[in-house]
C-alpha cells in the first residue's frame, strides 16, 4: 500500500473519530460543549500534521539518512519510505564517487595528457601528463580559461577553426605533441596529448642508422667491385699490382665483416629477449688476455702497462670483453706511435671501476656527449685510416647500460684521454 493511501485511510479514521466524539459531546453535555471539542480535536490533528510537515521541511532542507525525523501512524510510512530512498541516494553517489575516483586514478597513470574542459574551455581537471606536456597546474589553474594558459598560434588556430575531427600536430615545451579535442557530454569537452617527441627520435635514430650503415658498406663494396671489374676486362697487370688489388680488396672485405659484426652485436645488445648472463668473471685473467691482444694489436708501437687491484665481477664474460676491448683497441688506434697507455682495475668506494689512459691526440669537449652514438666520428678521415667501424663505443654504451655501469669520458686536445667504466657495488664478487 502506497504512503499516499495510507496517510487518506489513517487521516479519514480520525476525521470520523473526531465527528463521532463531537456528537456524542453534543448529547451527553450539549452542542456548544460537543462542537468546542469538536474544533478542538481538528486544531490538534492540524497541528499534529503540520509539526511533522514542519519536521520534514528542516529535513528536506539538509537530507541525510542519518538524522531523518521518526514520524506516527502515517508518517511512519512516509519517512520510512523517505529513508530507503535517501540510503538508496547515498549508496549511488558513493558508487559514483568511488568509480569517479578510479576513473581519475586511471587517467592520472596514463602515459598521455587528459584535460577535462567546459564548453567555453575552462579547466576542470586534467592528469600529471597533461600537467607536463602542457605546463599546467591543476591546483593552480583549475577555472582559467586553458587557451589563455597554452600559448601557441597553432593551438589557438586549432581552437577557433573547431576541426576536431583532424589532431594537431604541436611542438610545445620541448615536446612534440599529437592534440585531440573530443566532445564529451553536452558541455564538457576532453583535450588529448600524446607525445611523439621519443618516438620521432627513435625513428630519426634508425632512419640516420640505416643511412650510415648503408654508406659504410658501399664504400668497400665500391672498391671490390672496381677491382672485381678491372680483373674481369682481361686488362694485364704485373704480379705487383694484382697482389696490391687482392691486398686492397681482402682489406675492404674485412672492414665490411667488422662492420655486420658490430652491428650484429649492437641488435642482439639491444633485444628485450637476449638476459644478461651473469657469471664470476676472473678479471686478472681476462685483462691478462686483452693486454696480450693490445700488444699484438699495437705491434710495438705503444708502451702499455696493466694494473690489477680490484675484485672479481659478476656479469656476461663476453660483453665485458667486448666492451673493454673497444675501450683498449680505440686507445691504440688514437695514440701516436711511441705514445704510453695505461689499463687498470681497481675497487673505489662506489664499487670496481676499470680506466684506460692514453697520452694520445685527445678529444674536444663538444664531441665528448656524442662519442656514444653509432656511427659518430671526431675525424671521419683519421677513422678511416684506423680502421674504425664507428660502433665501438655504441657496444660499449650497451654493455654497460646491461651491466647498470656508467662511462665516464676525461679528454685534453693534445694531451691525451681516459675512459673509465665505474661499476655498481653489487658488480663485485665477493669471496667467501
């Protein structure tokens, strides 16, 4: 039975109650008797009626379910009824506050910009990332207007033209952004940022890679195919000159082996799939043996001296090699003949840490932070004659980012250079 029934049943029976009562006074005592009774119980059923109006009134204007009003007879209903509704209201809006507060906590991880907006652009929310690529502040600039706080003619262009079906592409605050307004209910509108600044590196990266690698093989393959065709047009030649044509062409073909080899070494250095075994690694040993190749290498023409002082590490024994073999073969190649070069390795105080000094031709400062990227030459001619692939110090950067060690690169023009690996503590092999 609804509330409304019941409040007509239960106010009707005391309508009749009341009417009966006054005629049974008129009888008994007399009609002015009978009829003051009379009024007097309608004045008490109004006023009973209008204190609980008056009840629900002061509820109604600060509802909670926690201090709504009891309540007689049809009232009981009423704010019986009103209860299970107002608990109902809270229920829904915790639901909605608790999925409202996920909603925001996922945005606020999105790797990409989210700024909620109001028809005339006024912010209203937006996630860290948004925070970053735009250079906003939510707890700043929450209710300014977002293009007076996005200075850019593009951006303001974009606003005004309304093209949302179209993103703009923007370059702000040192990022390259991919912007996407999207309507969002009937006065709400979510700006979008997706930055591209990593991505675009990262292509320019391999499109730069893909050019050099393509021009470091060709000239060797130029020069193979040039004697190739010489000795293919029946042209005579002495013993002299076909012995400096193979010499020439085995020279060539070996630089193009070093080459895929490196750059073999770097995809496999890189690839997610391809761990770090990490085992103990005799480095007295180790050094002994690329101290050897260095004097092999060298033929003479350098004093290079090794000093071991330093722990045992624990790492791949092959890239550690690679690495510190790059390190020692470019001290060669950039020494001057009867110049000194100096290996060692030993434990610092933030862990063991392996150098190479050389008193060879140097390195200016503005090359130093780029000596790292593939195919970087100081001295494009000087590399060629030493033989260089341009990737040993990339394989280097890698095996050492693997091996969470850091290179650090000291060089004087003139005077000569030292490339220092420091290794973490946790590197060292401790004995037990």
């Amino acid at each position: 039975m609804s509330p409304s029934t019941i409040f007509w049943i239960s106010n009707s029976v005391r309508i009749l109650l009341i009417v009966a009562g006054t005629w049974l006074a008129c009888y008994f005592w007399g009609v002015t008797t009978g009829l003051l009774l009379g009024f007097a119980g309608v004045l008490g059923l109004f006023l009973h009626q209008l204190y609980y109006l008056q009840r629900l009134a002061v509820w109604l204007d600060h509802p909670s379910s926690s201090r709504l009003p009891d309540g007689s007879g049809a009232w009981m209903e009423v704010f019986s009824r009103l209860y299970k509704l107002r608990r109902g209201d809270e229920k829904n809006q915790a639901e909605l506050a608790e999925w409202l507060a996920r909603f925001r906590q996922a945005m606020t991880l999105l790797p990409d910009g989210v700024v909620i907006m109001d028809d005339v652009l006024f912010l209203e929310w937006c996630n860290p990332a948004a925070e970053r690529h735009l250079g906003l502040s939510l707890h700043q600039d929450k209710g300014m207007r977002v293009t007076n706080l996005v200075r850019s003619p593009e951006f303001m262009d974009y606003i005004i033209l309304g093209r949302y079906d179209t993103p703009l592409t923007l370059s702000f605050r040192d990022h390259k952004l991919i912007v996407h307004i999207i309507p969002f209910e009937n006065r709400r509108q979510i700006l979008v940022t997706h930055d591209v600044t990593e991505s675009e590196r990262i292509d320019m990266l391999r499109r730069d890679f893909i050019a050099n690698a393509s021009h470091e093989l060709r000239t060797p393959l130029t020069v193979i195919n040039g004697f190739l065709e010489i000795a293919a047009s029946g042209v005579e030649m002495d013993k002299d000159t076909r012995a400096a044509h193979i010499r020439l062409m085995t020279e060539q073909g070996n630089r193009m082996q070093r080459l895929v080899e490196d750059m073999l070494t770097l995809t496999r250095l890189e690839s997610v799939d391809h761990l770090v075994r990490t085992e103990v690694i005799n480095m007295r040993a180790l050094l002994e043996q690329i101290l050897q190749e260095a004097k092999a290498l060298s033929n003479g023409r350098h004093e290079i001296t090794l000093l071991v002082e330093g722990p045992d590490l624990k790492g791949s024994t092959d890239e550690i090699r690679s690495a510190m073999t790059n390190l020692v073969t470019n001290a060669i190649r950039y020494t001057p003949e009867g110049g000194t070069i100096q290996l060692r390795w030993e434990q610092t105080d933030k862990g063991p840490r392996f150098s190479v000094e050389d008193n060879g031709i140097g390195i200016s400062p503005e090359h130093i932070s780029r000596l790292t990227e593939r195919f970087y030459r100081v001295d494009k001619s000087r590399s060629r004659e030493t033989q260089g692939t341009g990737l040993g110090l990339a394989i280097v950067k890698h095996v050492l980012l693997r091996h969470h060690a850091q290179l650090v690169i000291d060089s004087t023009p003139d005077v000569g250079s030292q490339f220092s690996v420091q290794f973490p503590l946790s590197a060292a092999h401790s004995q037990q």
